[in-house]
C-alpha cells in the first residue's frame, strides 16, 4: 500500500501569515490526490482534488500542487477560520490511504 | 443536494458485528459513484475503510478485509457496513462518504464505541 506522510505534524502560524504543509507520497500517485480539512466535530471536507483543484466554497487563499511523490498545500493568509486539522490522501492505487494530517494551529 | 446519513447502534459489545447504514438522499445510488466507509478513532487520523459501486464492485482496506463487508440496496437509496469480531481499537467515528477518488460529500458521522 502507498504510505502518505505528512509533514509538520502542527503548524503554529499567526492569523494573515503564509501557511505551508507537505504531503509526501511513497510511491508515484501521479496527481491523484486530495486535501481535506477538518475542524473540531464535524466531518472531513473536501478542499482540493486532483493535486490542485480547488472544491466548490472555498476561496482562493488555498492551493495546492505536486505531482508524483510530493505535494503542498498552501494557504497565502490564513483566516480565523482556517484553524483545523489538514489530512492528504491519495486516490492513485486501492487501497485508499491518508496521511496522518497536519494541525494548523493559532501561534 | 446530495447528503448521506449514517445511522446505527452507538454501543458494539467486543466479538461482535457493528452494522451501519447510510442513506443517500438528493441523489439515486444507482446512477453512479463509489460510495465509501472511513472511519477515525478518537484522537487519531482518518483510516479508509472500503468502497462500492454502485453495481456491487468492492474494495476493502486489506487491515480488515477479513472483517469487513460492504453492501449496497439501491431500492432503498441506501449502503451499509459490517465489521465482524469487534474489539476495542474498533471504537471509533464512522463516517460514509461519496466517491472512490477523491470523496467529495461525507456524512456527519457516528460514533461507535465497543465495549461489554
């Protein structure tokens, strides 16, 4: 199975900063991979797909790109609501697999 | 629009079979998509559990494959989960999602706790 790490584990950032996480891959998946991100008791939502389309609502501070074994998600001026848990996953290969997620927490 | 439903008992006893079930509305099963089980114990990451399409194809996570089974009944708009011989580490949030790929609608969750 493709192994996804993800990297920092937390992220402290203060709120308008630049915000980078990485996704990296064991094996190639190409560009089929998705960003999600999950705040506190609510489900996973979709945020990017297909390493740098971004999902219906949300704005444009966030993209993503990569393509084989390494990734980033970028968000260019984080708001209040950007606080959350970012989790990769890659959709290349069966069986599906995610990355342990990145903590974007308030510095 | 399209939104999905968990729906089962809250408390498993170990060794035996969680049952879920999710129902789809805003959109006919039978007309396309994988449609899928993650699950996310408390603290932890998400873990993928296995997809269906719509025709009954199957994937499962090979941890649990020997566990798991994953049906679907389009006359109900519905999927639904089995986890055999149940214990502890099981305990977890359940969530149903749409799409094999990228998993583009999810569910709320359900909790699920194993314990006698």
């Amino acid at each position: 199975e493709i192994v996804m790490t993800q990297s920092p584990v937390t992220l402290s950032v203060s709120p308008g900063e630049r915000a980078t996480l990485s996704c990296r891959a064991s094996q190639s998946v190409s560009s089929d991979l998705a960003w999600y991100q999950q705040k506190p008791g609510q489900a996973p939502r979709l945020l990017i797909y297909d390493a740098s389309t971004r999902a219906t609502g949300f704005p444009a501070r966030f993209s993503g790109s990569g393509s084989g074994t390494e990734f980033t998600l970028t968000i260019s001026s984080l708001q209040s609501e950007d606080f959350a848990v970012y989790y990769c996953q890659q959709y290349n290969n069966w069986p599906r697999t995610f990355g342990q997620g990145t903590k974007v927490e308030i510095k | 629009q399209v939104q999905l439903q968990e729906s089962g008992p809250g408390l498993v006893k170990p060794s035996e079979t969680l049952s879920l079930t999710c129902t789809v509305s805003g959109y006919s099963i039978s007309s396309g998509y994988f449609w899928g089980w993650i699950r996310q114990p408390p603290g932890k990451g998400l873990e993928w559990i296995g997809n269906i399409y719509h025709s009954g194809s199957t994937y499962y996570n090979p941890s649990l494959k020997s566990r798991v089974t994953i049906s679907v009944d389009t006359s109900k708009n519905q999927f639904s989960l089995k986890l055999s011989s149940v214990t502890a580490a099981d305990t977890a949030v359940y969530y149903c999602a749409r799409g094999g790929q990228q998993m583009g609608v999810w569910g709320k969750g359900t909790t699920v706790t194993v314990s006698s």
